[in-house]
C-alpha cells in the first residue's frame, strides 16, 4: 500500500512499512559540489593544455618568419657584394658574418645575433650565400649544399617548424 503525507516541512512517502523522509531544504550535497568541481577542472586542464600548444606552435611559426627573413637578408647582401655572407645557428642563437669575420645588425634585432625565446632550439650548423645567392653549408662558401633542400628546425615543448632552403637557387619559401 502507498499513501503520501505532506506537512509543512516534509514529505513522507510510506510503501508497504517502510517510511522514506526527504527534507524540503534546498541546496545541494557536498558530493554533488566536489563532482561538479572535479568535471570543472578536468575540462580546464584539457582546456589549457590544448591553448598552450597552439601558443607554443604560434610562436614557432613567428619565429619561423623572422629567421627567414633574415636568410633572405643575408642572401641579398651576398648578392649585392664581392664577398660571402653567412648566418651560423647553435642553440638558442644564430649570427650573420661576411667572410672575412665582420658583422651587420639583422633587421629588426639592432644586433649581428638574434637571439630565440626561452625554451626555443634551433639546429646547429651554418648556411652561406656566395654572389650569386647559391647556399653552402659551411662558412667559406667551398661546400655547395646539393641534394634538395635542406632543413632547419625549429623546437619549443614538443613542437617544430622546418625551415627549408633550396640548394642551387637558395629561394627560402
């Protein structure tokens, strides 16, 4: 048998001898607050690590521009003058020279070495530009870069931009 009594503050529903009570207060239990609170920050977690990666891989890519640019640079004064430029990459920097050792600020730096953001690596090595824009792998001029393009990357956390220059014409897309 079921039969309902209402009084002012509670509800009582009998079936058969057993008596549940449900309060009529408002609120919620501290089991439904922490279960709220746990789903808030999982989803926040997942959330923030998802916007810091496509930070990282934004600052990359600007990154990614700048150097090229100063490729480019580089291959311009090669060939607007009689002697060889070069930029070298180690770490977190890299420098232009001509070939006799002297510098020229890149643009933008006020500075002969631009210096990457914290965290951010580059891969060593060296790429020249005789008269004609041709590239070379190493500060002389004397080893042509053959073979396709060659790489270089950029990294910061887990993510990379490749940086490619072509061997023959030097173009750096």
């Amino acid at each position: 048998m079921l039969f309902f009594e209402l009084s002012a503050f509670r509800v009582e529903v009998k079936v058969q001898g057993m008596k549940l009570t449900k309060s009529d207060s408002p609120g919620f239990t501290m089991i439904e607050v922490i279960a709220v609170l746990v789903i808030l920050g999982t989803i926040s977690a997942l959330a923030m690590a998802k916007v810091s990666s496509v930070i990282a891989q934004s600052n990359l890519d600007s990154e990614a521009d700048v150097i090229k640019g100063h490729l480019r640079y580089a291959q311009a004064l090669s060939m607007n003058s009689t002697v060889n430029w070069y930029i070298t990459f180690s770490g977190g920097s890299y420098t232009i020279f001509t070939n006799p050792g002297s510098t020229v600020d890149l643009p933008g730096t006020g500075s002969a070495t631009g210096t990457l953001p914290t965290g951010m690596t580059i891969t060593s090595g060296t790429v020249s530009f005789d008269s004609w824009g041709t590239p070379y792998t190493d500060t002389l001029a004397t080893s042509l870069q053959t073979g396709g393009p060659r790489s270089i990357t950029l990294s910061l956390g887990g993510n990379t931009v490749t940086i490619q220059i072509w061997d023959d014409t030097g173009l750096v897309p």
